[in-house]
C-alpha cells in the first residue's frame, strides 16, 4: 500500500518517545488518551461495498472525472499557513505537510495522524514545523511540535477514518504560530461535495504547489478530490474552504491521509471526514 510519507518519516521512527497514551504528556490534556464517543460506522456501509467505499462502479466511474490543475503556489497569505514537516530542522528532507488551525492558545497546527503517531511505536519524536518553507528558505521560522493528539482509533488499529492529528507547536521569540502567522478556521459536518484548495509540500520539491477542485464522497467517512501530482510528502495538506478576502484565511475541513494513508495514485486524494469524532479530538487538544 503506497502512503503519502517518504523515507524520512521512517527515519523519524529511531526518535520515537515512550507513548502510554494517544496525548502526549506535554500537551494540553496529559497523557491521557482521546476518547471518542462516537460509534464506528457499520449500517452506512453494504455489504458490496469495502470500508472506504469502492465498489466495482466506483472503480468504472472513477476515470473521467473532472481533475483539478495544480501549479506551484504563490506565497500568499493563505499558503503561508501551510508548512513542510522536517525531523529536527529545516536542513534535512520534508516528509509530511501541515497547517495552521485557530485555537484559543494560538499555537495548534493539523495535519495528518500517520504523519506524526505510529501506532506501534507512538509519537514520533523531534519534529518541527516549517510555515512557507521555500527551496531552504524559512521566512516564518522554525516550530517544534511539543505535543500531539490523535484518537484512540488510530492508536489502536490505524482506523483510516480518524487519520487526523492536532499538534501544539513550541512559541518562537516570545510569540505564538498564529500570532504570526493568523490561522484557518477548523470545519466539522460541512457535507461531500466542497470547493476546496489544496497545498501541499511534495517531498521532491523545494516549494509548495497548490491545486483546487470539488471534494466528492467516497464512503459516509471519507472525502476523495482529484488533483494531479500529489506524491510523497503531501499527506497533511489542508483542504481549505470559504476564503475569506478580510482576512486571507478559510476553514479547513480534511487534510490529505484516510484511505489508503491518502491514496496510491498521485492524481486522486483522500481525506478522513471532518465530522463529531474530529471535533471531539480538537477539543480534545485544546481542553
């Protein structure tokens, strides 16, 4: 099963700290783990159809769909949340991609849960965030995530249905990652079918690349969106909707992971549904 992260999230895996819980003990919580309270789905899924939602139709139908047109991005506003994740610092290789979220503490990013938490290993330690990194360039600094939150789903059995993780990031120079930077909003319950755009930091780019299209469903848990070159590195970009031109922000409603740990083909995206079971985590973070 091909997955979105690159050799060096396994390198990050020899810098793993002791996980008893799905919070890390530095974060907002304990070390406690998440509790989710909502039932896994059953009924919404037949008997014809796998977990994630393909059928043979779906497999028929799956080709001529309108697919969106990816470019590099600008460094707007809006893409400047949006940031590579590197082991230690900015100097070795990007392997995962994450975004700034708006909290009460000002310092929480979201990206995907196999990006940061290994279920058999638990965090995966010494990580750092690095918001509109460009070709070495780190115009907003270098954040260290201090504490990450995933749900009990995916620390038991890397349930591709909870494939979210919210991480607290270290303040810089006195000051806070929103701060700096502002934040995109979290969306919960906001349906299938989205206008969204999507950025992202291919592990074989030096800069980000940008791409927007409609989400469709692909089970009652999962978003999909075809946008072509999403390779290695991308899982944890945001799916961002409702740009607000006041403030140059959106809401952000999946992050590439889910199925498939965000898909075996570089042309079609999945995402876990942003719905109760997401909130519960981020409140879960921010509690």
């Amino acid at each position: 099963m091909t997955t979105r992260g690159t050799g060096a999230a396994a390198a990050a895996l020899a810098l793993v700290l002791a996980a008893a819980g799905c919070t890390t003990a530095a974060g907002p919580g304990g070390s406690s783990p998440t509790v989710t309270s909502a039932p896994p789905t059953t009924a919404a899924t037949s008997t014809a159809v796998n977990s994630h939602g393909w059928n043979r139709q779906r497999f028929k139908g799956a080709s001529g769909r309108h697919t969106g047109v990816t470019r590099t991005a600008k460094p707007t506003v809006l893409n400047g949340l949006v940031g590579a994740v590197f082991t230690r610092n900015a100097t070795g290789d990007h392997f995962c991609t994450a975004s700034v979220v708006d909290s009460a503490g000002l310092n929480l990013v979201v990206t995907a849960a196999h990006c940061v938490w290994d279920p058999k290993l638990g965090r995966r330690g010494d990580l750092v965030f690095v918001p509109g990194y460009r070709d070495g360039d780190t115009p907003s600094g270098v954040w260290p995530l201090l504490a990450v939150t995933v749900d009990d789903a995916w620390n038991d059995h890397a349930d591709p249905d909870m494939d979210v993780a919210f991480a607290v990031v270290q303040a810089q120079n006195g000051q806070q990652v929103q701060q700096v930077l502002g934040a995109n909003r979290l969306g919960v319950n906001r349906g299938y079918r989205l206008p969204v755009k999507i950025t992202g930091y291919p592990s074989s780019s030096g800069v980000p690349i940008t791409c927007s299209n409609t989400t469709l469903q692909q089970s009652p848990t999962q978003l999909r969106i075809d946008c072509p070159d999403y390779t290695g590195g991308t899982s944890g970009s945001p799916w961002v909707t409702d740009f607000d031109p006041s403030t140059r922000t959106g809401t952000v409603v999946g992050v590439i992971g889910g199925y498939q740990e965000g898909g075996n083909s570089p042309d079609t995206s999945y995402s876990s549904y942003f719905g109760d079971r997401v909130q519960a985590l981020y409140d879960r973070a921010t509690g």
